[in-house]
C-alpha cells in the first residue's frame, strides 16, 4: 500500500511541477538556487550556458580569436543588421529549450526572455515592433503553442513593444534539424508569405525564434520583410555553433545530423 502511495505522490508532485513550477530551480540543470528572481541559472551552468566567446560581428556564432565575421556570412549576404543569441545550443541549455519546444515547459519563456532582453541591452538599438518565425497550424495544433510566438509576447511586455504576426506558414516542411544549409533553403522555399504588411511599412523591427543553427530560416524571414521594413534584427534564445571556422567538416556534418 505504501508504494502505491509513494507512486501517486511522485506522480502528484511531477504534474504540481509542470502546472505551478516551483522558481527556485535553475532553468537549465534543475539545481537549486538562492536568488531566482535575480538570476535563474546555476553557478556551473553560468560557466558553459552564456555565449560569451569571441563572435561573429552579424550571426554571433563562435569564431576564431581575431576573426570579426564568420565563414557563411562572408559567403550568404543577411537580410538583418545583427542576431543576438545570449546562449550555447549545448548540454544542459539543449535539454532546457527541447523542455521549452516540446514538453510544454512554456514557464521557461520569461526568463529566456529577460536573458535576451539583457544581452540586447548591452548594444544600443531601437526598434518599433517584435515578431517572431511562424509554425504551421498544423504543427502549433499538435504542439499546442508557437515556441517563438511565446518568447516574443514576453519580450514585447520587457520592451513594451507591440508583437504583431507578420508571417505566415502555409506549408509544412521537413525538420530542419536533419539538413545542411543549402538543403534548408530549399526546404523553406516558398513555405512562408508575408501578412499585416502595412503595420509594419519602414518600421525597424526585431524578429524572434527560439534557436538559431545555420541562419536559413531567419535569413528567408527577413528576406520576405525587407521589402516592407525599414531594418531588421533577429534574436534567439540559443546559437549552435555548428559551422563555426574550425575547419572540420566531417564533424560540421555529423553534428548537423545529430542536432
């Protein structure tokens, strides 16, 4: 008896935990910490979680020391002025926005939020509006929400700026995480058309999705608003540096496709 107790306690408090989280756990490790309100993280998982390397100057992907911009934005001309991504797509931070994406973890959301707010802040830029990389309604359906979507409203509450819904996807498409740049570009082709196009005429406006790896499908989202825009930004929670300048590139594909 006293297991079948313990099993509806355990299973008690994990839902307790998922409808009223409890903020004094690191949003990485899960570690217990003092002063959530003020930092949400761990002392170890501040060591490896911030992307504090040196960076590319346009896609804030790590480089070599020196290096000011990286291989692919050399190569592949951005649409948006810089991308900020405060985070390592890596380890605990992985699981941590996987938490996020799909376990429905959408608590998560303010404090990415505030840790993009933070990282922005330290540069001097203004815009008029936030928007985010649309889902599919199919996919948001069966997810129950827009990752992206979620991150923007909070980081519209931070900046007290309108979040407007200025894409739509009217197609679905493969996952992305299981292809290489080129193949990425192609996947979105077309997947993707611009609404509420007069809200947003010559307004500098920053653009939200949730992790950043080769750039293709903010590129294609701001490739489909700069006719409107006036300048375009784009943040994410976390940057994989997957096709940073180390010259390895057998492990730059086996990392792509085990992303």
């Amino acid at each position: 008896m006293n297991k079948i107790k313990n099993v509806f306690k355990k299973l008690g408090d994990k839902i307790l935990d998922i409808v009223f989280p409890i903020n004094n756990k690191c949003i990485f490790c899960n570690e217990e910490i003092v002063d959530f309100e003020i930092t949400p993280y761990c002392e170890n998982c501040e060591k490896e979680a911030f992307n504090n390397e040196n960076k590319c100057v346009k896609c804030d992907t790590q480089i070599k020391q020196g290096n000011i911009i990286c291989d692919s934005c050399q190569k592949h001309k951005r649409s948006f002025i810089k991308c900020y991504c405060p985070l390592n797509y890596q380890d605990d931070v992985r699981k941590s926005i996987i938490r996020f994406k799909d376990d429905n973890a959408t608590y998560l959301a303010k404090s990415y939020a505030k840790l993009i707010f933070d990282y922005i802040n330290k540069e001097n830029i203004n815009f008029d509006l936030i928007t985010f990389v649309p889902s599919h309604k199919t996919k948001v359906k069966q997810r129950g929400y827009n990752p992206a979507q979620i991150l923007a409203k909070e980081l519209g509450l931070l900046y007290n700026k309108p979040v407007i819904e200025t894409l739509a996807k009217v197609s679905i498409t493969q996952a992305q995480k299981t292809l290489t740049f080129a193949n990425r570009q192609e996947n979105l082709k077309n997947s993707m058309v611009v609404i509420n196009s007069k809200a947003i005429k010559n307004k500098t406006i920053l653009i939200v999705d949730d992790i950043i790896t080769t750039c293709a499908t903010i590129d294609c989202c701001c490739n489909l608003l700069k006719t409107y825009t006036k300048n375009l930004y784009a943040c994410a929670i976390a940057r994989n540096h997957i096709l940073k300048n180390d010259g390895n590139k057998d492990l730059i594909k086996k990392e792509i496709v085990e992303i």
